[in-house]
C-alpha cells in the first residue's frame, strides 16, 4: 500500500489521490484552524478578562501574565484578530466545502442560472398552461440532459442537511470544550488549577470525538455515495403515455440492490397543537428497474436507459394549501459500506391528454 | 377550459322577503387528514332587490364551464369533492347550505380525439332537502 506523500511533483490535472479522500482531508483541515481559532481567542479572552478574578483568588504569580498582557496592548489585539482569522478561515471555508459536496458542477451552474433569472417579469401569455392546482414544474425543466431532453432536479438533498447538521453538532461542542480548556489552561498558568472542570473535560472530549466521527461518517456517505444523475424525454407527464429515462449513478458503491421506481405520495399538512406536522401516503409505486449485486466504480458510473409508463387511470399532480399529490422518480440503493440512499426527483403529472404542452426546447 | 355544467335551483317556503341574499358556487375542497382547502371555480350572489326581480320558487340556472382540474380524488390521506354549493342569508340572521357533490373526471373514452381535451362531469340526480331551501337537479350541458 502506497502512502500518501504531503508534498510531492505537479501533476497537472491528474490528482494524486481520490477526490473523496481530498474532501476529507480538506474539510479535517478547516475543522482544525477552526478549533484552533476558538481556542487562541478563548485564550486571550480568559486571559484579559477572567485575569481579575484570578489575582483575587489566587493572586498572579509574577511573570505568568504581565501587566501589559492584560492590558490593551497592540499584541492582545493582533492575537485576537489572528484568531478572528482562523474562525472565519476555517468555519466559512468548511460551510463552503460542505456546500460543494454531493452536487455537480452541471447542477450549481444551473442553480446560479436560475437565481439570475429570478428577476420579476411578467408571464407571456402563451406560458400559462390552464391547468389549475397543478404545480406547472418550471424548473424540472431548467436543466437540459446529454442523453434525454431534461435533466432532472433533485428534491432537497436529505444527505446535505446530515451532514451539516453533523457539522454545526461536532463544531460546536468542540468549540465549547476548547473554551473550558482555555479556562483550565489559565487556571493552571496562573496557580489556581480547576480540578473540577479539568477532570470534566475527560468525558466532555469523549463526545466531542464521538460528535466529530459521526460528522465524518456524514460526509464519507454523502461524498462516497456520488452524484445520481436522471433525464426524461419529455415533461411534464401525461396519464397513459411512456417515456424514456436516462438513469446515471456515480461514486464508490458496492450495491447489493438499485431500484428505479415511479411513485406517487399523497401528502397531508396539519396542526397538532402548536406543531405543524407533514402525513405522506404512497398511493402508487410502480418499479422501473431493480438490479442486484453491483459494484459502480469511479471511472465507470453505472449507466442504464429505460422506459415508464404512466397508467391511464392514475391522479395527476396536485397542490394546494395544505395537501398535495406529488409524483416523484426515486432512485434508492442498498449500499456497503456506507448506509443505504435513497433520491428523489419531482416531476409533474398532467391528466390524460391535457392541454398542449408547450416545450421549451 | 373542460365542458359546462348547468345546475338549477330554487327556493321553495320562503318568501322573498324573507331572504336577504342567495350565493350560488360552483367548488372544490379537500377532505382528510391535512387541512381542508377550497377553491371556488365559480361564483354569484343574488341580493335581496335581485331575488325581488323574479319568482324564486321557479328553478334558476346557474352555468359556468368547468375547468380541467383537479379532477375529483379518492385517496388514503387527500379527498377532493367537487360541489354546487348554495348558501342562503335569511333576514333572522341565519344562513342555510345547501351542496350538491358532482365528479370532475377525465373522459376516458375521448383520448386521443379532438374532444379528448374536455372533461365530464356527472352529477348524480339529487335533490336536497334542508329547512326550506331545495337545490335542484345538476346536468350537463
């Protein structure tokens, strides 16, 4: 097994090691100055202003912390700045770094597209498609495919949100903990150790490293799991029509199965109390394509082209207020060794031979 | 737009002096689980000196074109029912509804034709009775 080299000769485009395993050592790296930053701020923060109760404690033993360090010298405050520094350095580009996880290039250029063309501006008449409380699915179109006519969107990413929240828990503990050790530091620099905080940061550290594994677990499966990638020749769908599908799954997997299914959800909205709480019901579920037992490799993203037919006698799309009849394409694997996934991708449903659809491409 | 739906009504024991206003809709709302949403399609409303032009115990018309959705749904969580609904405003202050449930579906039979673009609607010959206000039949045009 070849070790990776910190440094080593330019390799032009060629990376040296994988993708996933720079995400890692990069986002381990912000995470770091991070720390490191609340630590040094923290530091100098008990140091300046907890000083006063030590010397009434304990009295300061000479020479620990002079009287220009507690004092506003210009080396508190370029201190201070540096590990202002750090935390903006290391959270913004951890936030952004995590950002970047599971969506292509293809998917945030369209995004960016989208929110420049997000300037108000009146509908042209012949946009309007007369079909009311039918979500009209502009931006399941946005997207144009390589293979079928559009690329779908995915619905709001659950894996992104893992991982940030895993991200806020494990940053935030930590932080904490660096804090109570900047206090214990202190205490121990000026001669009045606090035993009791010390021996408590022993159990304190052990969730932090358990809050820091899970993040890292977090983002292994929602960088290790790869972008899924699903075009249809047509949209929006009709009852009673097939189309064809464009299915594409990349990363590191090892699948023990991959299903492709049509799905239709009804969802409720309510009030339990002061909670506002979401009921979904699948109300139809058809299987397009499963496979078992199938290893998808970087280089080689499994690739598959199907085909779906709508029944006749299905509920189109539907949205109003409080419910919904929402259609979605999901495509769900059984993976090892990371957790199993499961991605949606909205599209709308039209009822049998609607109004005619106008295609913008 | 789908096909038209022409629903009649009247009132039969009270007089017109009796009414302060009648509101005649043509709706749909959702049942279940989730929060009950509506949405009245059509709309009018008859005042007091209106209900005075003629004879209200002679059926009126009320019509309008239905739309193409949403078509009316059976599910688990969601319901949508599609009504004529009829509420009357009598002058002791109290106010009487009165609905007549039809289906909004997708003519199966038509797809493909030029008329596939249209939907049927079926309202079930009904008359309701509650207090003194009757809705008639529905039909199609």
């Amino acid at each position: 097994m070849r070790l990776p080299k910190p440094w080593t000769k330019k390799r032009g485009s060629r990376m040296l090691g994988g993708a996933f395993v720079g995400a890692i050592g990069e986002a381990m790296l912000l995470a770091g100055l991070f720390l490191l930053g609340v630590f040094t701020v923290a530091l100098m923060l008990v140091q300046r202003f907890a000083a006063g109760s030590f010397v009434v404690r304990g009295g300061l033993p000479e020479g620990i912390i002079s009287e220009e360090a507690s004092s506003s010298t210009l080396g508190f405050w370029i201190v201070v700045v540096l590990g202002i520094s750090l935390l903006a350095l290391g959270g913004g580009g951890l936030i952004y770094r995590l950002l970047r996880v599971g969506a292509s290039d293809e998917r945030r250029s369209a995004m960016a597209s989208r929110a420049a063309a997000m300037a108000p501006s009146r509908p042209i008449a012949s946009d309007l498609v007369p079909l009311p409380s039918i979500p009209q699915g502009r931006g399941v179109t946005d997207s144009p495919g390589l293979h079928q006519a559009y690329r779908l969107a995915a619905d709001g990413s659950n894996d992104a949100r893992a991982v940030a929240a895993a991200a806020s828990l494990a940053l935030l503990w930590n932080a904490t903990w660096f804090v109570l050790l900047a206090v214990v530091v202190s205490g121990f620099l000026i001669g009045s150790p606090r035993w009791v905080l010390c021996f408590l940061l022993l159990p304190f550290a052990g969730i932090g490293w358990w809050a820091f594994r899970y993040f890292l677990d977090a983002l292994k499966k929602s960088a290790g799991v790869g972008n899924t990638i699903v075009e249809i020749s047509d949209h929006p769908l009709q009852a009673g029509e097939g189309y064809k599908l464009f299915i594409r799954q990349a990363g590191k997997l090892k699948l023990r199965r991959l299903r492709i299914e049509l799905v239709c959800d009804e969802e409720s909205t309510y009030r339990q109390g002061t909670d506002l709480r979401i009921d979904r019901h699948r109300a139809y579920d058809q299987i397009i394509h499963t496979e078992r037992d199938l290893s998808i490799d970087p280089h080689h993203p499994w690739e598959q082209e199907l085909t779906v037919c709508l029944p006749v006698d299905v509920m189109h799309s539907f949205q109003s207020a409080h419910n919904a009849v929402c259609w979605k394409i999901t495509v769900s694997g059984e993976a090892r060794p990371w957790p199993s996934f499961c991605r949606s991708f909205p599209v709308v449903v039209h009822p049998p031979a609607g109004p005619p659809i106008r295609h913008p491409r | 737009m789908g096909q038209s739906l022409t629903a009649r009504w009247r009132i039969g024991a009270l007089a017109a002096e009796q009414i302060e206003g009648v509101e005649a809709s043509v709706l749909w709302y959702t049942e279940g689980k989730g929060g009950e949403d509506l949405h009245v399609h059509a709309f009018r409303r008859w005042s007091d000196a209106d209900l005075r032009q003629f004879d209200i115990t002679q059926p009126r018309r009320l019509r309008c074109d239905l739309p193409l959705s949403p078509l009316s749904y059976e599910g688990t969580l969601l319901r949508i029912r599609w009504c004529v609904r009829l509420r009357l405003f009598r002058s002791c202050g109290r106010d009487t509804v009165v609905q007549a449930p039809f289906q909004l579906v997708h003519q199966l039979g038509h797809i493909g034709d030029s008329g596939s673009r249209s939907v049927i609607t079926h309202l079930p010959q009904r008359d309701s009775l509650r207090d003194d206000l009757t809705v008639l039949t529905g039909r199609l045009s």
